[in-house]
C-alpha cells in the first residue's frame, strides 16, 4: 500500500516532506469504518517517534530525511488476488455510470475530487455523501462495534423505517442537496427546493405571483412600444359624492375657520406672494399666469390647442354649481331637522296641554270640596261638618289628588277647617278618667297631616306641621291642665294614659310633658316623703315611671338614699321592715352606689349583731344567725364572708377545741360540725375564705382523734373523722369541677372562646374532660407514683397514663384499657 496520498512527492534534492493538510483520503475515509488501523508495536510503544519502521505502509515520524536501510530483508505485502483484464474494464465502467448520478444528487462543496489513492484501494461506501440510503442498512455498522445505540432506540418505541418522534414526525432520510445549474446567486436560478423537502414541508410559494406584480409595474416606465398618444381619462362626479364632501366639509369647518385668518409667505415662485389662507394656496395655480410665456426649447413641441382663460372659466362654473349643489343640500337637511324638532315639540307642547288641563281640572274639584266645607262649617247650616267626615274628605284629598294635597298649604287648611272641630271634640275629656279618648282620631289625623319631610323631634317648627301643631294648640292645653291637679303618688293613672298615647303625640312634645310637668312634681313629692311615718314606701310610686322615664329620675336617687341612710341609725338586723323596703332599689340603684350604701349603713349593724351571737353547742340560739344570714342576697358575698372571719369563725373554732379537749362524743360534734355547714349556701361554701375554716376544723377533729386519749376513750372515732374528712374534701371537689363545668358550657353558649377552652391540649385533658362530663372524680394521689409516673383516682380506680395509654390498677399487674372501658368500670 502506497502512502503517497500522506507525504507529497520527493523533491529534487532527494528530501521527503510531511503534509500536515487534510487531503482528500482524509475525507474519503473519514466515514470508512473498513479502512486500515496502524497498530501500535512493543518498539513503537517503547521509543515512540525514534522507533525504526521497516515497512513502507507505515506512517513515518516527524522530521526531515530518513535514510532507507536496503540490507533488511524484503518484507512483502499482500495485494489480494490479481483480476482479470475483463473484470477491471467492466468495474472501472460501472464505477464511471455511478459518479456523475452521485454528482448531481451531492452539493458542489461535498463533491470529493479524485482521491490519490494508491495500489488496489477502493472507497467501501461511496454512495453515503449527499445521497440517501435505505433504512435497511440503517444501524448495519454496529455489529462491529460495541454500541448499543439501536437498542436503545428500539426500546424507547423506534420502528424500522419510521421518522422519529412520539408521532413519528421526523424525516426518514437524510437531507438531499441540490445543485445549482452555474455559478449565479442563490435564488438565480429558480427554486432550489428538492422534491423531499416539498414533501416533507409543504409551504405555499407566491413566488410567480410576486413576480408577475414585478414584471407589471417595471412596464410601467417602459415607452409605449405603438408609440401613441394616451387616451385622456375623465373624473366624474355624482351628487351623491358632492354631498358627501360637503358634510365631511362642514364637519370639518370649525378647524378650517381658525385657520382661515393665518399669513401665509409663498416663496416657491420666482417673486414672493403673500397668501391670507391655506384655501388661497391650494388655488394659485387655477388662476391664468400673466407672466411671459417662456421660449420653446429643442425638445418642447408647441401646445396645439391651449387657452387658460377658458379652462379658468369652466373650472370656476364647475366650482359654483358644486357650491350651489352642497349648499342646496345642506338647506334641505337643515328644513328636513327642522321639522323633525318642530314635530317633537308639538309633542311636548301637547303633553304639557293635557297635564295642565288636568290640573285645572284637580284643582277645581278640590276647589269645590274646600267651599263645600267652608259653607257646613257656617253656624247657621243646617248640616253641620262632624270630624269624621272631615277626615273622610282629607282621605279623599290624599288619594285622588295628591299631588296637589302636598303642593297646597295643609297647615292653613287644617287650621281653618280642622281644629274648630278637634277643639270641640276635646273639649268635655278627662285623661285620667279615659286615657285612651280619641286616640283612634288623632292617629287617623297623623298620617293625614303630618309631614315625612319634616319629622324633626328636636325643636319641630310648628309652622310646616299641621299635625305637631295640632297636638300642641289642641291637646297640649287639656294634658297641661290635668297633669297640674295631679298627685304623684296616685301614679297609676297618668302613668296608663302617657303609656297609651306614646305612640301617637310626637316625641318632641312626650318629653316636654315629662320634663317640664311630671319630673318636677316628683321631686318636689320626693324631697317632702319621711321614710320613718310614710305608710306608702316610695318605690311604689316611683318605680312604674322607669319604663317612661328612665334616666331622668337619676337626679331622685341621690335624695332617696341619703333618706333612707338616715332612716337606718336606730335600725336593728331583727327590724325585717328595712329589707322590704330596700330590696326593690337593687336594681335602681348603680352597682356601686348599692355596695357602698349596704357597706356604711347595713354591714356594720349585722356584724354587731354577729358579735352578740353566743355558740353553745347544748343549747344554740340562732336567731341572730338567721338575721344575718337573711341579708345574703342584698350584701356582697365578699361582704358576708368577711364579716364571718371576723366576727363567727373564731369564735366557733374555740368552742370546737374546747369541746374536743374535754373526751366529747364525736358522733355529735360530726353531727354538729354538719350542722353548721348546711347553715351556709353553696355560693358562701364556695368561697376559699369559708374552705379554708371549715378545713381547719377537720384539721383540728383529725389531731384530736389522732391522740392516743381520744382513740382509747372511743374506738372507731379516728375513722370516722377520717372518713368525714374524705367525703367533705371530695364534695368540695365535685362542687368545683361542677362549677367550672358551668363556666365552660357558658361560656360556649356565649361563643366567648368556646372553641379554645373545648379542645382538650393533651390526654390527661380529655380524660378530665370525660369525668366532668360523667360526673366521676379525677384527682391525683399525692405522693404516689409508680415507675416515675403519677397516679390518679378516677371514681374508685386508680390509673396512670404513659404516652397516652391509660394503665388500671389489676390484681397482680397494671392493664392498658380504653377510655370508654375505664368509664364503665369507674361507674
């Protein structure tokens, strides 16, 4: 194998030199996987560039001229086997069919020239570059080599003979080039497209199309090949067109109006001219020059027929009559919107005729109905005008004619025609004795006169309401002068007659009559009442004026107390007349002001009576107590615990030590020490004041029996302390988790963080939960613990909780059990 297709020629000196270009077998064999491998020797491997190379095959090492060693043996290369001279005319034939079809299907640029290969060597694949190849041999290379690239595709979905992709939109064989015909531009010689990109990208090509445009508009600056005269092309205009400019034109007038008075400087001439507008412009070139006439040149042919005068002439004709067309045009739209506006205001005019004749028409019939009033209201008439009538005809004024009820005057109306009769009418009546005469009337009369624009309570103008003024000329006078033979303590009946006329007479007026005529003959009733000889206590005639009232008997309160404080000197707890008399001014009086009144005048004389209170356990007298305990719901409870502390508790406690110091009977002691407890209510027994001293006392009871005296003097008694101090301290207990079961389920009922307080935060709180809900205690046992864990009675059984697991107290061993299952059994 010859490498001269490696190193060039020898020169003339006899030097051999490397190339280091690409040549041509480069490319060629570049997609040859059969072509020839140098394989690497032990001495190559060993001396790298300096190795000696026996044969001629092989590729030489950098450097200049290397002698060649001719005492070697002669080593000879296989050449294959030598052919036929018949058999190498017919492959070199078919070989020269093959290339010019490859050369027109390839680009010019992937053409290869002809390669300078030597011996017998012939390119394995030649039809690979530019053409395309079955996708039979697709992939055929791999079965010399180790790539598993066809099995990869296979199994991501590839198909033999398929374009890639998950619709197998890709292209099956590779891309063609086309050659171009000579040596002009891309696009000079048409389409260069093949036939596979057409049919795999079909696009429509307007390429004809744009070039038929091209070729149309360069023969327009051709000459006339006939070389004749152009046909003179005519504009015309039709009137519908004249009108149309016309509009657009007077649309557009304003603009043209301001810009009408602009100086404008022409300059374009071979003189300057002074134009006043724009239009003057636009029509310089109408008007015929008076300028000499230049002189014709070579190439100017003389004008056959040409008279500026006369196509001046015509054009300002033309000019008029579209003038005169546009104007006509616009006179006839105008006459045209004229009668449009004049058709619409007949209309309205008509409208406005028929509305006011229908006025005319109201406003005498109501004209009709107030002289017929007028004429029965005449003392001499024979049938007089009775209220009811009066109000049917206001009903009729309301209804049928309403709008010119509201437009008239009803104030004056009602004053001439009404309130002669509603005088009369309440001229004979007694409030006190018929509280509710005439209230049907007087609301029948509200809806009719009184004004909804006007309702002001607060100061009304009684010359915009006929009805407020009614009230006031009318009723007002017979109100005042009852109310001034009133005596407040006979209450009941002015309180019944104001109640039933609340919602009629106008507010304004209700508390002008409250504070003007009723609050003063209170107080002045108030300041002269004597708690000690007064038989009728006072809260009777004062307290069915709250609902009415309210507020505004503060000022009587202060009075009232300062009475009553006074009255309260020389009382004593057993005197039950000051409880009667107090108890309804509970809820009167301020919080405050009533825990201050109890605090200087009640507490100190119940703790006196506290400290007369001799204990005796053989024979107790409890009237005191009952006088003290009586007052629990009118004193605080913080009052009466502390005037317990103070003045009950140590002086039972010593009678307690020293009962049980003297050998006493402890089934009566318990019976006595019960005794005193259920003197209590629960409210007091919850206080931790009154816990603490009764807790005290089994304190004591405990130490007495534990002495060996009182165990040997009666057996059994520590046992039974001890089992009465069990059941107390666990009723006290289930007092307090029923107590704060109450506020729980209050305050869900409240919504007051019902959700925070029901949702339990560990284990230990649901199952809290569930004994208040079942009514079983749950408490834990104090000092006993089991493996580190605190233990707990639940009803009777004792448990322990160990990350959620509920553990029960067995025979031998502690048992997990279920939440439900311990409720059971503690039932």
């Amino acid at each position: 194998m010859s490498m001269s297709h490696l190193y060039g020629a020898e020169g003339e000196d006899g030097v051999e030199m490397e190339s280091f270009e690409v040549s041509e077998w480069d490319l060629q064999n570049e997609f040859n996987p059969h072509r020839q491998r140098h394989r690497q020797s032990k001495e190559e491997a060993t001396y790298g560039v300096w190795a000696e190379r026996d044969s001629d095959d092989e590729r030489p090492s950098f450097g200049g001229k290397r002698s060649r060693d001719y005492s070697a043996p002669v080593n000879f290369i296989s050449a294959g086997l030598k052919k036929s001279a018949a058999e190498e005319v017919s492959e070199e034939d078919s070989d020269e069919d093959e290339k010019p079809a490859k050369q027109e299907e390839a680009p010019k640029e992937f053409v290869p020239k002809k390669l300078k290969t030597g011996g017998n060597f012939k390119p394995s694949q030649k039809g690979f570059v530019g053409g395309s190849k079955s996708f039979t041999d697709f992939g055929s290379w791999e079965r010399h080599t180790k790539g598993i690239g066809q099995k990869l595709l296979q199994k991501m979905g590839y198909v033999p003979g398929r374009g890639l992709g998950k619709n197998a939109q890709g292209i099956i064989n590779p891309i063609e080039a086309k050659q171009r015909k000579g040596k002009g531009a891309v696009g000079a010689y048409g389409s260069e497209r093949t036939a596979q990109s057409l049919q795999d990208f079909p696009v429509v090509d307007s390429e004809e199309e744009a070039e038929e445009e091209f070729q149309k508009e360069l023969s327009q600056w051709r000459k006339d090949p006939n070389g004749g005269k152009k046909k003179p092309k005519y504009n015309y205009k039709t009137v519908e067109e004249l009108k149309a400019r016309g509009r657009i034109s007077k649309q557009l007038s304003a603009p043209q109006k301001e810009l009408s008075q602009v100086k404008v400087i022409d300059m374009t001439g071979r003189e300057q001219k002074v134009y006043y507008s724009y239009s003057q412009i636009s029509h310089k070139h109408n008007i015929p020059d008076d300028s000499p006439q230049q002189p014709l040149g070579k190439d100017l042919k003389p004008q056959g027929f040409a008279l500026p005068e006369l196509e001046h002439n015509l054009q300002l004709l033309i000019d008029i009559t579209e003038q005169e067309i546009i104007q006509n045009d616009r006179q006839l739209q105008y006459e045209r919107d004229m009668v449009v506006n004049l058709t619409h205001e007949i209309q309205k005019m008509s409208e406005v005729l028929s509305h006011e004749e229908k006025a005319i028409n109201n406003l005498s019939k109501v004209l009709e109905m107030v002289e017929e009033c007028e004429r029965r209201m005449q003392p001499s008439c024979e049938n007089p005008l009775t209220l009811d009538e009066c109000a049917k005809i206001f009903e009729t004024l309301q209804d049928k004619y309403y709008e010119e009820y509201r437009m008239s005057d009803r104030v004056d109306l009602a004053v001439a025609i009404v309130y002669p009769l509603m005088k009369d009418y309440f001229k004979n009546w007694d409030p006190l004795k018929d509280c509710t005469y005439g209230t049907e009337i007087i609301a029948k009369w509200k809806s009719l006169l009184e004004n909804d624009q006007l309702l002001s309570h607060n100061g009304q103008d009684l010359s915009t309401d006929a009805f407020h003024r009614l009230m006031w000329e009318i009723w007002m006078p017979c109100v005042r002068n009852i109310v001034t033979q009133w005596q407040p303590r006979n209450c009941g009946s002015m309180v019944d007659f104001l109640d039933s006329w609340v919602h009629v007479v106008p507010v304004w007026i209700l508390d002008n009559i409250l504070d003007q005529l009723i609050f003063p003959k209170l107080q002045k009733e108030v300041e002269s009442w004597n708690p000690l000889t007064d038989t009728v206590p006072i809260h009777s005639w004062i307290h069915p004026w709250l609902p009415l009232m309210q507020a505004r008997l503060e000022p009587l309160y202060s009075p009232i107390r300062n009475k009553l404080a006074n009255a309260l000197q020389k009382w004593h707890p057993s005197d039950s007349s000051a409880k009667l008399i107090l108890q309804p001014w509970k809820d009167v009086f301020t919080p405050g002001s009533w825990e201050a009144f109890m605090v200087k005048n009640i507490v100190p004389k119940l703790g006196m009576c506290l400290n007369e209170l001799i204990i005796n356990p053989h024979q107790q007298h409890m009237d005191a107590f009952y006088w003290v305990i009586d007052w629990e719901g009118m004193i605080s409870v913080s009052s009466l615990v502390g005037l317990l502390e103070k003045h009950f508790f140590p002086k039972w406690l010593q009678v307690l030590c020293s009962w049980l110091s003297n050998s006493p009977n402890y089934e009566e002691i318990t019976k006595w020490y019960l005794g005193w407890k259920s003197m209590f209510s629960d409210q007091v027994l919850a206080h931790p004041s009154i816990k603490d001293k009764f807790n005290e006392a089994l304190d004591i009871m405990n130490r007495a029996v534990s002495s060996s005296v009182g165990g040997y003097m009666q057996p059994g008694a520590r046992e039974n302390i001890a089992y009465l101090t069990h059941t107390e301290r666990r009723k006290d207990f289930q007092y307090e988790a029923m107590q704060e079961r109450r506020e729980a389920e209050n305050m869900a009922q409240r919504g007051i963080g019902a959700a925070a307080s029901s949702v339990p935060m560990n284990f230990k709180d649901l199952i809290q939960t569930k004994a208040e809900e079942h009514n079983i205690v749950f408490m834990p046992v104090i000092g006993k613990r089991h493996e580190g864990k605190q233990l707990y009675t639940f009803g009777r059984i004792v448990i322990y909780i160990d990350r959620g697991v509920v553990f029960v107290q067995g025979e031998k061993t502690w048992v997990p059990t279920s939440l439900q299952s311990l409720i059971d059994m503690a039932k």
